[in-house]
C-alpha cells in the first residue's frame, strides 16, 4: 500500500510539473512507475473535442495504448503513429501530441515531425535521456540540446530514486566475468577470395589494432576507418561463440530453478542459438505474439529480444533478466532491467563483462549513474552457477 501511495505522488507531481510548464514538457521517470497512466490524466485535462497524438517508436505499443485508455476511462479520441512514419507529416495541427519514449525521435530525421506540424501542447515520456548522445553520427548536436527544444525536462525521477524508496524493484546485479576464446578458431575472418577462421581473441585484437591505426589516418578516411573498426570490434563481442556457450549453462541452470527469465543481446544471431523464443522484427506479427503469449501463459520461461522488448513491454512475472551484450549507454541498461516489475520479490539480473576488451568500459559508463544497486561479482560462469539458489 506504501508503495502504491509513492508511485500515486510520483505521478501527481510529475503531472503538476508538466502543467506548471505550460503543458511543454519532458517526463523522465524509470520504468514501472505508470507513464503511461500520467499521459492517461495529462489527456483527460483536454475538452472531448481535442486533436490528440500518441506517438511511439514501435507499432506493438498501439494495442498496449489502447488498453490502457479503457483501464483509465480515456474517453478522448487518440490517433497513434510510429516515429518512422510521423515524420512525413507536414503542416498538420494537434492540441497535444504525446512523444512515448521520446529520446527515440530525437534524430535529425525523425525530428521533423515537430519542426513541420503545429501543437498546443505536448508530453514527453522517457526512463531515462541520454543527454551526451549524438542525435546522429554526422551531426554535432546532442539530444540534450534537441529535448531543451522540443520538450524540456520538467521532471525527474530516476533509478537512485526508485531503490532509496522502494518504488521500484530491489536487484541484485550479478556480473560474470567472461574471457576471449585463445584457443578455439570460430571468428570468421579474411575475404570472399580468401577467408579465413580466427580465435576470438586474435579477431579482437586485430580490430583493436585498426582503432587505433586510423586516429593516424588522413582526415578524409580517419572518420571512415575509426567507425568501421569500431563496428567491426563491436559486432565481435556481440557475437561471441565462448559468451553464447557461458549463456546456455546459465539459461539451463534457471531452467532447472524455474525462473521465469528475460535474455537481452545485440545480435539476434546470437540470442537465437540460446533459445528459438526471441522477439524481433526478422519475425512476422503473428510469431511474436505467439511468443509472447507462450511466456504469459507460462509455456516457456525463457524469453529473448533484442530491442523489441526493452520498451513498454510487461511481461508476466520475470524472475530473473539476463545481459549478455550491450551498449554503454545507461540508457539502455535502465530500460532492460526495467522490464523487472516492482512485485515486492528481490530481482536478480545476469551481466556478462569479458576482460581485457571495450566491455569493460561499455559496462562502467552504463553503471556511471547509479550508486543504489547491488553488485555482486564472479570470476567465470562455473564460479556464479556454484552460487545460484
């Protein structure tokens, strides 16, 4: 009841703030603590009559949307539009537009959507923005400087918050230490004329090795060459076989225990070798709402996405989150371990972190601002599996 009277008050004072600033805002508040339902009462502030639109980076929020009008008596009507389509509009006029997730129209590309169409009002929603991001890599200005424009942040309740109130779920944060493979060759490597097969570790540091050559490069290449070698480093560590290997004991080990589990990864190829019940946009419609309706109806309790599910999604009671591939954007990590819904139970999330590489770094820039969780740490995956209860 305590709990449900905080996130009651969080909810309040968001919305007053938002209203207090000339219904031009951003809401920035951590998974699980009724956004949605704050956009429910910022619409029912409107006479009936009002234009309204919901816009949503992923059309699978449209069903969610509609749900939660009728639970919160939404009587108004509300047109709904993907982020990759609303930005084709032009000149249209809206009483308020509400911008779900907005961090994800804070592109070049996508932003146009405010810049040509006229509203009164508008209601940003995130978790989290991640201020310092680019909005596009050939561009020099930050989502930061874009959301001031757009919808400043009005209000504010974030992690730290959440975990010294109790509002939102308490998580032990379990990481795994994870090494390169030196021994095994199973990196693809070389040419279509001559390819070649590589162990994980001699693939990394030949990439590493380009990084840094290109910061020599000639102005005109430099940029080409860093990016390139990034990307190709990056798709290495997402893709790693010895990480999918340590994943599978460790999904076997839940198995055994019954947890009901979320597996997260960058690389879809990689999720699908641990499980065939991964939700992504290689799947049709139907495929990922069987998958979903398999995990709710508790037919499986293990579940795998890449983007799909980091957003919006609730799932029915996830014991248990695992990341095994990442971003170092916090951002991404707040989102992910937000699909662990406060059910008053201790939440336990699995990291993967393999020494030695960029991991490193990725994982302590997703942890930079957060000093609230429990971290709990394991030299390889046999020391954590010992441990598991």
């Amino acid at each position: 009841m305590k709990n449900i009277l905080k996130r009651e008050q969080i909810q309040s004072e968001a919305l007053q703030a938002w209203i207090k600033n000339n219904k031009r805002g951003t809401i920035e508040i951590i998974t699980g603590l009724g956004k949605t339902k704050i956009a429910m009462e910022a619409i029912k502030l409107l006479p009936k009559a009002s234009k309204i639109l919901f816009l949503a980076e992923v059309k699978d929020r449209e069903k969610e949307l509609r749900n939660e009008a009728k639970k919160w008596k939404v009587s108004h009507k509300v047109d709904f539009l993907c982020y990759q389509s609303a930005y084709k509009l032009k000149k249209q006029k809206y009483d308020l537009v509400i911008a779900d997730e907005i961090h994800d129209s804070l592109t070049t590309k996508y932003s146009e959507f405010y810049t040509n169409n006229q509203f009164s009002y508008i209601l940003g929603l995130s978790a989290t923005v991640d201020a310092n991001a680019w909005a596009d890599e050939d561009n020099e200005i930050t989502k930061g400087d874009m959301i001031k424009i757009v919808a400043p942040i009005c209000y504010t309740y974030n992690i730290d918050d959440g975990q010294r109130d109790g509002t939102s779920r308490k998580l032990n944060i379990h990481v795994i230490r994870h090494k390169l493979d030196m021994k095994n060759k199973n990196v693809k490597a070389g040419n279509k004329k001559k390819p070649f097969m590589q162990t994980e570790w001699s693939a990394y540091q030949y990439w590493s090795k380009q990084m840094a050559q290109a910061f020599y490069m000639p102005e005109n290449i430099k940029l080409f060459r860093i990016r390139t070698s990034s990307a190709a480093r990056a798709k290495i560590l997402w893709n790693l076989e010895s990480k999918s290997k340590a994943t599978k004991i460790l999904c076997e080990k839940l198995k055994i225990k019954k947890k009901r589990t979320i597996l997260f990864g960058n690389s879809l190829e990689a999720l699908e070798k641990i499980t065939s019940n991964v939700v992504s946009s290689n799947n049709d419609d139907k495929t990922n709402i069987k998958i979903r309706e398999d995990f709710d109806k508790k037919k499986t309790n293990l579940i795998g996405s890449f983007k799909k599910l980091k957003q919006g999604a609730n799932l029915v009671d996830l014991d248990t989150c695992i990341i095994m591939s990442y971003y170092s954007k916090s951002k991404d990590l707040i989102q992910r371990i937000g699909r662990m819904r406060n059910d008053g139970t201790l939440g336990n999330v699995y990291i993967f972190m393999t020494m030695g590489t960029q991991e490193e770094k990725w994982f302590d820039n997703m942890f930079k601002d957060t000093d609230s969780l429990n971290m709990i740490y394991y030299n390889n995956i046999n020391d954590c599996i010992k441990k598991i209860k």
